[in-house]
C-alpha cells in the first residue's frame, strides 16, 4: 500500500495534535514516568521558546516533557511567551501606523 | 548465535574489525558507541525495523575499519561522520531494495478515529497507543509536543525531515491499524 501524503497531511496534523493533547492530559494525570531531576527556571524557558540551540536528545528535555510539575511550568511560560510575541506585534503595528501617518502628514504639509 | 545487546555488539566491534593498530581501534571504537543511536534511528526510520541497526553498523564498521587504515590521523568526530553517513546510504540503499510497500495502516483508520469514535472510546484508543508507541516514536512525539518542527528535529538527528515524519506516521497508522482490529475481533466475539 502506499500513500498519498500531500492529500493526508490535513487528517495527519489534526490526529496529531489529538494525540498530542492525549499526551499532555496522561502525563498532567501523572501516568507518564519521567526520570532525572527537574530542570532549572532557564531551561524551562528556553524549551518553551523553542531555542535552537538546545539539543532535543538531551536528558534534561525528555524529562520536562514527562512531568507533570515541568509540564504545568511549560504551559504557563508559553502561554506567557506568546502573550508578550502579541503585544510586541501590536506594539509594531501602532508604530508602523504612527510612522505612515507622520511621513503622510509631513509630505501633504510640504 | 551472534549477540544482540549492546555491550555484547560493543565486544563484536572491537574483536571482528580491529585495525592492528591499538590507537585507531580506540578510535574506532568511541565513533562506533557515538554512532549507535544513530543506526538504531535510521533503521526505524528508513526500514521500520529496529534490529537492523546492528548491519547497518556492521556494515559501517567495516568500511570505517578501512578507511581508518588508510588514515590513522584522522581525529574520532570525523570517524562519526563517515560512519554515520554509511550508516545512512546503507539504509537508504537497504530501503530502497525492500521496496517502499512498507506494512501500515489506513488513512481510514486516522479518520475513522477523528471523526466517528465516540470521545470515551477515542480516549481508550490513543492511550492504547501511546502504551504501545516505541521509544523512537515516543521521543518524536515528545519533541513535538514541544513545539519543535519536523526540520527542526530532522536537523538535529542529521536526517531527512520528511522521512522522520513519514516513519513517525507509519508506526501510528499500523499501531490504530491494529488497535481497530483488535476492537473488531472483539465486537464479533
């Protein structure tokens, strides 16, 4: 059998991000083993924004994928990252208005 | 019979390819332990079978033994990326002559189990799945979860990106292939 990724991948991402959703719920619940100690607040935050420069196969990011309390931790600082990303956009586009409508004013004003 | 651990596969690469040159079999050797999980990601992801990760790093051990024969300067990381990639042409080759009508799944059964499984049973169906999911897949769904991309994680496991994602759905689709399969016998029970 083969198959058609490029028609698939729609129904793939949506049961991936059930699947996903599963996971996060299992090990919210605590029925998900996680070894190691906790990370540290910085690597925390890192992880939750993505950093290129963390390597994935490291034991530390296993762990904060598996418990519960890095788990919360995550949630929270990405819920955070991505509220600071929106008012920094709001803030751009204010400031992009702003510059529009003073070199509109100057130019009409000359 | 050959052993099949690790540590038993350690010994094998140290006795079977030893260069005659104590220097250049200490290197072979820490390219070999670093290129391990290397071999065992590639044989799930480009032939969806864990075990033949232990030709993939035969086979690579043989050509680094010569190679390093050839040149005892050569430093240990340079060694890991030669072995690593033989490692993944000769899975790639080995993928190709297999044929790519690899055993999975159904989209149906993705579908299926979006759309018609009850909230309750779907529940069941994907913690049965996680339960049955290898640590590979495990791992990926991990990294995902995080929010890392498939080239993301691709480029840190030194692969391609579509053939980590393809593996990753393949062993999902086959493991709901045979979950629904399950649940079938037993609603004819």
């Amino acid at each position: 059998m083969r198959l058609s990724w490029r028609q698939s991948s729609r129904s793939q991402d949506r049961f991936e991000k059930e699947i996903a959703q599963h996971y996060q719920r299992r090990v919210l619940a605590g029925d998900v083993v996680s070894t190691g100690p906790c990370p540290d607040e910085d690597f925390l935050r890192r992880l939750a924004k993505h950093s290129k420069r963390l390597e994935l196969t490291d034991p530390k990011v296993d762990h904060a994928a598996s418990c519960p309390l890095c788990v919360k931790r995550l949630l929270a600082l990405r819920k955070e990252y991505r509220q600071r990303c929106r008012i920094w956009i709001v803030v751009g586009v204010i400031a992009g208005l702003l510059l529009v409508g003073v070199t509109f004013f100057f130019v009409i004003w000359h | 019979m050959p052993p099949t651990d690790r540590v038993g596969q350690e010994l094998r690469w140290s006795s079977v390819y030893s260069t005659g040159n104590a220097a250049s079999d200490e290197k072979l050797e820490a390219a070999c332990k670093a290129s391990w999980s290397y071999a065992s990601f590639c044989a799930w992801t480009y032939l969806n079978d864990i075990d033949t990760a232990h030709d993939l790093i035969d086979h690579a051990i043989e050509n680094a033994s010569r190679y390093i024969s050839r040149h005892p300067e050569r430093s240990v990381d340079k060694l890991t990326a030669r072995i690593k990639s033989v490692i993944r042409r000769r899975a790639k080759q080995l993928a190709a002559k297999t044929g790519r009508e690899l055993s999975s799944g159904l989209l149906v059964d993705l579908e299926h189990f979006l759309i018609a499984t009850p909230d309750l049973e779907q529940r069941t169906y994907a913690n049965e799945l996680l339960d049955r999911l290898s640590p590979f897949a495990l791992s990926v769904l991990k990294w995902r979860w995080l929010g890392y991309s498939w080239r993301e994680i691709a480029k840190q496991l030194e692969m391609d990106h579509t053939a980590v994602r393809r593996a990753y759905f393949r062993e999902i689709e086959s493991l709901l292939h045979n979950l629904s399969r399950s649940g079938d016998l037993l609603e004819c029970d």
